[in-house]
C-alpha cells in the first residue's frame, strides 16, 4: 500500500503516466530506486522544485 501511495504522488507532482515510473528495488525496505522514463535529471528536479 505504501509503495503504491509513493507511486501515485510521484507520477501525479511529476506529471506522468505509471507506465514511466518503476520501482527498481526497495520494495521491503524503506529506502526506494525509482527509475523514471522519458525525464532527465533537470527536468525531474524542476517538477519535484527540489535542489540536490
């Protein structure tokens, strides 16, 4: 349920469909790799207004 919640927020602030957001490991853990298709670095960090 809560790699589902995590999934849904991304793609919704993101702006894109489930099919371009996997989670590639951390499914049991609280610490996720998620791979997003079809954004780059700056592109991903402008929709999340974040500054890594």
């Amino acid at each position: 349920m809560a790699n589902q919640a995590i999934i849904r927020v991304l793609c919704e602030q993101l702006g894109i469909s489930r099919g371009q957001l996997t989670m590639t490991s951390g499914h049991a853990s609280r610490d996720k790799i998620i791979q997003i298709a079809g954004l780059d670095q700056a592109e991903i960090r402008s929709r999340l207004a974040i500054d890594l």
